[in-house]
C-alpha cells in the first residue's frame, strides 16, 4: 500500500511542477510520477529534507526539484525542437 501511496504522491508531484512551469511532463502520467520520484531525490540532495513528509517525500523540497527538472527538460526539449525541421 505504501507504494501505491508514493507513485501516487510522485504523480501529484511532477503534474504540479509542470503547472507551476507551464510545460507538460513528456510521457503523460508515467512522466509525472518520475519526475515527481527523481525531483524528489535533486530536492533532497540540493535542500535536505524539510517540511511535512507525505508518501515518502518531503513535499517542499520534491516540489522544488521537480520544478528544476521539468525547467531544463523544458528547455532541452525546445531546443531539440528547433533544430529539426
């Protein structure tokens, strides 16, 4: 059940970070929950863990990573997108 929570969780986590950039995670709903899991661990590595822990993640932290995570996919993903014609 634990791990049921946490993908759960890990979704919520990357689908707020695309709408606190303004750019949809590539790969839907699977897309979510990895950036939720891997912004989760950039966070943690970068600002500790701090804040209410949910399903695993400290929330404030997680949200931050996975912010900075789906920026710079952002922006890889738009330039690749200018390059090819």
């Amino acid at each position: 059940m634990s791990f049921l929570w946490a993908l759960i969780v890990g979704g919520i986590i990357g689908w707020l970070a695309g709408a606190i950039v303004g750019s949809d995670v590539p790969g839907g709903i699977i897309g979510n929950i990895i950036a939720g899991f891997i912004g989760a661990w950039i966070g943690s590595a970068l600002l500790g863990d701090f804040g209410p822990i949910v399903g695993g993640f400290a929330i404030v932290p997680a949200i931050i990573g996975a912010v900075i995570l789906v920026f710079i996919a952002s922006l890889i993903l738009r330039s690749m997108r200018r390059r090819t014609y």
